[in-house]
C-alpha cells in the first residue's frame, strides 16, 4: 500500500505547487523511494486538450495518448517516470464518469450527489495504481478556498480518514508577503489560508512558505504556532536562478525530512543528490552562449512551449553552453521579409501548432535555415512547414500546403502535401477518424515507433534505428511525394514501422536540419537530455564559433 502525500495551495496561485511537488518526488527517489505523482485540477473541462494554450498553457501528453496538463511534464522531467493517463484528472472528467453512470444505471436509482458519488469517484482515481509504489503524490490545482475546488478537498479529507493511520500526509503551500514599507514579512495570509484548510477538516503536516526574503527564525516559529505545524515542517522556499536547483534548495530547507518525519519513517534512509549536483553544475559553470529563435504562434506566452523552453536548457546543459532563447512572432513576416528578424541566430526552432495563422511566416524560417545553412529543428508542424517549403521552393509544386488550413477555410486551395489523416496502425489495431469528430482527444496520440534509415543524421543522433516518441496530430506529410522530395535532396529519414507515414526529414546537404512529426521535448530530462535537443545545441554552438 503506498503513503499518500497532498498538496494544496493558498494565498496566492502559480507559487510553484507543481515544482515543489516534482522536486520533492526527485528528492524521495534520491533516499530510494519510488513515487508517482498526480495531479487534480477542477476547472471543468473535461481535459486541456482543447483549451487554448494562452488559457493554460502547452499540453503535456503522455505515452498512453492523454492530453494533460502541464505540471505532469515538471514531474516526468524530475522524476523521470513516465507520466499515465491515469495521473491527471478534471472535475469535468469526474462529473462526466459520474454522469455516464448514472445514465447506465449503475447507481440502482439513488439520488446522485456530490458527496459521496463525485467524491467516490475522486478517490477511486486517487488510489488507481495504489501497490505499485512507495508514495503518491497528489497535487490538488487551484487555491483552498475555489468552489470548484471543494469536492476535491473533502474527497482528500476522507481518503485519508479512511486509510490506516500515518499513510496520507497535507503539504501546503502559501506566500509570505513583504512589505517593503515597515520591511516585514506577513504571515497572516498563511494563517488564513490554513485556517480555511482546517475549517474543511485537513490540518497540514507541512508547510512550505514562498518568500523573496529570509524569513527569520522567529517568523517561522509563529508561523507553526499559529497553524499547528512543527516549527521544523515550515520549509522556507526562495526564488531560484534554476528551476532544477529546486531538488537541492528544498532539500537544504529540510522538505524530505520533514515529510519523512510526518510518516514517522526512521531512521530516515540517506539521501543521494549526485545526479541535482551534477544538474547544477552543468547549469552554473557554462562556456559560451547561443541564441535560438523559436518562431511561432503564441510567443507571448512562454509557458505554451514549455517543454521545448526546458529540453533546449537540457540541451545546452548537455554542452555546458547557455541557451538564450528569443520568442519570434512568425506573423511578423508572414507577408514580408524573414531575413531581418532571423538574421544573427544560431539556431530556428519551429514549434507545433494548430491553425493557419503564422503559417507563411513558418514556412518562411523553413527557406531561410535551409537556405543560410542555419541549424533547424521542426517539430509537428514545424516539420510540415519544412516539407511545404521543400515541395514549394525546391520540388516545384505548385500551391503546396496542407489541408489543415483547406478545412479551416472551408475550400481547396493547396495542393495536399499534408493531409487529414483518417486510418492508421496502433500497435495490432486500425484508428479510424471522420471529417466530423468531435476536437478533443480525436488526434493521432500517444507514442509510436518509427524506424530509421540506416546512415542518417538521425540515426547517428538518437545512436539506434528503433525510436519511440509522443505524437499529437491530426495532419500527416503525404508519402506519395517521398520520391520528388527525395530526388530533391529532403530524405525521409524516419518512418513508421508499416512505412506510410513520414517520421522524420532532413536535408542532405545541410549542417544540421531535422524536422519530425512527434514531440521529443516532451522525454527531455535534465538529468538525461533528449539527442535531439543535444546534439540541435551542439550544431549551434558549431554555427556560433563560425560567425
Ligand atoms: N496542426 C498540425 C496537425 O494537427 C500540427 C500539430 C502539432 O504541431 N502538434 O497535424
């Protein structure tokens, strides 16, 4: 049976509940537990796979094929376990179990209520997995005190009430304000907070305080006064140059041993920190810098590429470089000249997508990486816009383009060098899609193999010709004009095991230009760089010595 950790949040959102959850999992693997972390959120929607990504940010999706949320990715890239469909879970998921239920009768024609059939349903979710590791880690989204927030917090409460004594320990999260003013530190929000938490039956065990200032040993003990926490379980949390400093800090402010000491585990077995101190100095001693330009669509909103921000930082940790990154609007020259805004960079990245907004601009940065020898990672559809600037600039196809953006405007204006994809293999299965499915979770999913050719780039980079990535697409390049790109010069160098479907292309005589249809950001580690990202950094740091 696995102990149970909560975490909730207060005061304040974004105080980095999902960071400190994935460091003190890192941190549990270091004294040789192993954990699974979850994560709760009770907005409604059913999953992030159709919320806008300016609304929440990128969409994490995980081997199994969910789209979830992006907190799950802070817990692989720390944990490095593999996040599972059954690690996030919405209260529109829940309601919508809970309703399909009822529907089917299971519920023998009781009245259906929140408490205890959409609490139920929580803590069935809860223990999913339950004998397969040594802790769970349940983060709750949102603050104490949202009404979506209530069943979620009354399902922990029970859950915890039902489980043997000592299995289930609350972490919560709160900020200390500082007033410049009288140049103190308020603790009076965190009371608050915990007394809203104990107003709903959890008493934390831990309590970890955001603060930009030290917060004095005598702040500290008021604060465990005041919310019944041992004076040694409020864990001050400082802002950090790195996020992966985050495992060490925590664990110099005494967060695993005060989490051991709340399950009463002693002696406490000894912590191993090699592999964060190896982390840290590759992030702290760096020789040299690169600038990349990652040219897309929602530029203003950093966390929309999250997981291609941190595996370009792994990357650069991978070369002991720095990698400074710069946010280029791809609309920006839809219609004008690449050249001014792309000119100086070491490196374009194109991202995935969705719609046809930004799109010349993409295809644009494609012509002109490919053209100035510039290193060039596609990703999605940034692999699509490289095989349309090929197929339109180089193969002569006239009108090159994909049908994504036919659908959008309802009529045929391209030549289909990338098309809906309708049927393809999963494993010992045919997926079938329609023109009409509905947009959420109907994407090609999930990881896939692919097989490589022999003697390419990619090959030499991942150092194997069987690959596994993550997908998240409805569009597909269309095999049937390999022969032309090819003849071309853009081999497609990555496919799938049955052969139709294009993995991965690049330029024969180019330095360094890959596109691929999945997402490798989304296996990067710091603690394991993804090759791509690697070896994308290493051929910048190559075009940086040369300029
Ligand atoms: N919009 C493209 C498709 O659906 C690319 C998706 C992506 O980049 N993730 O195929």
């Amino acid at each position: 049976m696995a102990r149970y950790i909560f975490i909730t949040g207060g005061v304040v959102s974004s105080l980095g509940k999902g960071l400190a959850s994935a460091a003190l999992g890192a941190l549990l693997q270091a004294r040789g537990f192993s954990v699974r972390l979850r994560k709760l959120d009770p907005y409604l929607n059913v999953d992030p796979g159709t919320m806008s990504p300016f609304e929440h940010g990128e969409v994490f999706v995980t081997d199994d094929g969910a789209e979830t949320d992006l907190d799950l990715g802070h817990y692989e890239r720390f944990t490095g376990v593999a996040a599972r469909k059954t690690d996030s879970v919405s209260s529109g998921r829940v309601y919508s179990n809970v309703l399909e239920k009822e529907r089917r009768g299971d519920y023998l024609g009781k009245t259906i209520q929140v408490i205890p059939h959409v609490t139920n349903e929580i803590k069935d979710f809860i223990e999913i997995g339950d004998d397969e590791v040594d802790f769970m880690l349940c983060e709750i989204g949102g603050t104490v005190g949202d009404i979506e927030g209530l069943p979620f917090f009354e399902a922990i409460r029970q859950f915890a009430q039902e489980r043997p004594r000592g299995q289930c320990i609350f972490m919560h999260l709160t900020l200390l304000p500082y007033l410049a003013a009288s140049g103190e530190l308020k603790t009076k929000p965190t009371q608050h907070s915990v007394k809203e938490l104990r107003s709903i039956g959890l008493q934390p065990d831990v309590l970890v305080c955001r603060s930009e200032q030290i917060i004095p040993e005598k702040e500290r003990a008021k604060i465990a006064l005041f919310c019944n926490v041992r004076p040694e379980a409020v864990i001050p949390a400082y802002d950090l140059k790195s996020i992966y400093e985050a495992p060490l800090a925590y664990h110099q402010a005494g967060l695993d041993q005060a989490v051991l000491d709340a399950f009463q585990i002693s002696p406490a077995p000894k912590p191993e920190l090699k592999v964060w101190e190896d982390v840290k100095d590759r992030i702290t001693t760096t020789d040299g810098e690169i600038n990349v330009a990652i040219v897309g669509k929602y530029t203003q909103l950093e966390d929309a590429y999250k997981s291609i921000k941190e595996a370009l930082m792994h990357g650069g940790m991978a070369n002991r470089v720095k990698v400074n990154v710069d946010w280029v609007d791809a609309e920006v020259f839809d219609k004008g000249d690449a050249a001014p805004h792309l000119e100086g960079y070491h490196a374009i990245l194109v991202p995935g997508g969705f719609g046809e907004r930004g799109t010349e601009g993409k295809i644009k940065a494609a012509q002109f990486a490919r053209e100035r020898k510039v290193p060039y990672l596609g990703i999605c559809l940034g692999m699509q816009m490289a095989v349309i600037e090929a197929a339109r600039n180089v193969a002569k196809i006239k009108d090159a383009g994909s049908e994504e953006f036919d659908h959008e405007a309802g009529k045929k204006r391209f030549e289909p060098v990338v098309y809906h994809l309708k049927e393809w293999v999963q494993g010992n299965y045919t997926v079938t899609r329609k023109e009409t499915d509905d947009k959420g979770g109907t994407m090609r999913l999930g990881a896939y193999d692919a097989t490589l050719a022999e003697g390419s780039k990619v090959a030499e980079v991942y150092g194997t010709t069987a690959i596994e990535e993550r997908h998240r697409h409805r569009y597909e390049v269309d095999v049937k004009y390999r022969e032309q790109l090819e003849a071309c010069g853009l081999t497609f160098s990555g496919m799938s095991p049955d052969g139709r479907l294009p993995e991965i292309v690049e330029w024969k005589d180019h330095p360094w230009f890959i596109g691929v249809q999945f997402h490798p950001e989304l296996k990067s580690k710091p603690f394991a760089p993804h090759p791509l990202f690697a070896d994308f950094v290493r051929a910048a740091v190559e075009t940086s010595r040369l300029v």
